[in-house]
C-alpha cells in the first residue's frame, strides 16, 4: 500500500495511515516478557485477523494469554463476547493494553466491527500512556517486561491496524465519532503503578499532563480524518480497499 500522510497521536508515537490502516515505527525488538500459561481458545467457524504477538496472541489455534480474561476472550459466541466486553468497559481502568487489543480483535473476528475499532483506540490510548509516562532517566535500563510490553503493542498496533483502521475508513465520519468517544472516555490515567508494577515512571503528578498529552494526539488524527475524507476516499477506491473491508 502507499503511504497517504502522517499524524501524529501522542507527542511520541508518529502513526502513518496508509489508506485507513495505521501504523507504527519500530521502537526495539521483541523481547520475550513472563505471561500465564496459555489458554486454548474454543473453535469457531470465523476467519480469524492473522496475528502472532509472541507471549500473549496467535491467531493459529487462537491461544491467548492475556490474564484472567484469557478464556473468556477465547469465545466463538458473539453474545458472550458482548457481554464480556460490556464487563471490560466496567473494569476499563483496571486493564492493560494486551487485554483491550485482544477484544478489539476478537470483536472484528465475530463481526462486532464498529466495537473493535472502539477498542482499538482505547488500547493504542493506553499503550501510548505507558510509553510516554515511563522515566526517561531509567530508559536505558528499561526492564525486559517493560520493553517486551512496548515491542508487543506495537505489533498489535501495527498488525491488527490494517484490518480494523481498514474496516474504520469504510465510514470516515463513524471513524470520527468512534474516536472522539474513546478521547472523551479517557479524562484521566488510571494506577499506572498498579497495572504496571515493574516499570518506572514519572512521577505521579506528571500522568494527567502526560495523559491530556495522549489525548491531544488522538484530537490531530481527528482534526486530520475530519480534513481528508474525500483524499482517503480517492485512495482507498485506488488500492480497492472497500472492497476488501467494507462488505
């Protein structure tokens, strides 16, 4: 695909939408991090995104790894996926970004397309503020959870983007106020030291400027869809990406 044009999402993550799917630059490999045991997923009949994120998601025999939503997360049932999610919105500052990027795929998987995207940004909101809150006088010696975690969204950012920001530029309009949504639901930073007790941050009194921060970003990639609808439209129909994503 090519290149459309760049936005930038937080003050330190610059995302490329390439025709409605987004992606991100490179931070540093993949370094394995320490998860529970997989859970095997049931079975199902959907065709299920391509995704390997070593540690916590493969779509081959759908294993996910995910903590205590792992199983549940696992289900072929939309109804069930549904009510689990409605569940997650409820505990939504006790997640962590693996957890809300698995539901969002699982979510496109079942056809719960306009609730994946939803997820979707609430995930890269929440990996984006773990990011940009961890203490750049400690980077260097970043622990090997914290980097596995970073390497690991990126990959769900960039892999599961393709199709559900593919799916999102289907309706640019709906695209916005799904955003929207997700920056008006993220007022505030959750217990960043609770979800994350091995990093190192900023201190506290840092998060909510760090976390407003996030949310300006998402406001640019809101202000740039709202600017280049019919640009992403033009090149969408040039790549045949309705097509692909829209039925």
């Amino acid at each position: 695909m090519k290149k459309f044009f760049l936005l930038l999402f937080g003050s330190a993550l610059t995302m490329v939408v390439v025709n409605g799917c987004a992606q991100a630059p490179t931070l540093m490999p993949l370094i394995p991090t320490s998860t529970p045991e997989p859970v095997p997923a049931q079975n199902e009949n959907h065709a299920l995104i391509p995704i390997l994120v070593p540690q916590f998601y493969a779509s081959d025999d759908l294993e996910i790894r995910v903590g205590n939503y792992s199983q549940r997360l696992g289900t072929g049932d939309l109804e069930e996926l549904t009510l689990l999610s409605q569940e997650m919105a409820r505990q939504k500052h006790e997640l962590t970004p693996e957890q809300m990027f698995v539901l969002a795929i699982r979510l496109y998987d079942l056809g719960e397309k306009d609730d994946s995207v939803y997820w979707f940004y609430e995930a890269q909101f929440r990996a984006k503020l773990f990011q940009q809150t961890l203490d750049a006088d400690h980077f260097a010696g970043i622990s090997e959870r914290s980097a596995g975690l970073l390497a690991s969204y990126e990959a769900f950012t960039t892999l599961a983007g393709e199709y559900i920001n593919g799916y999102a530029g289907c309706d640019v309009d709906n695209w916005v106020e799904i955003a929207k949504t997700v920056q008006d639901d993220n007022p505030s930073p959750p217990e960043l030291d609770k979800l994350f007790p091995e990093a190192v941050f900023v201190e506290r009194s840092q998060w909510q400027g760090i976390n407003d921060e996030v949310a300006a970003g998402l406001g640019t990639l809101i202000d740039q869809l709202s600017k280049t609808k019919e640009a992403i439209r033009l090149q969408r129909a040039a790549d045949n990406l309705d097509a692909r994503f829209c039925n």
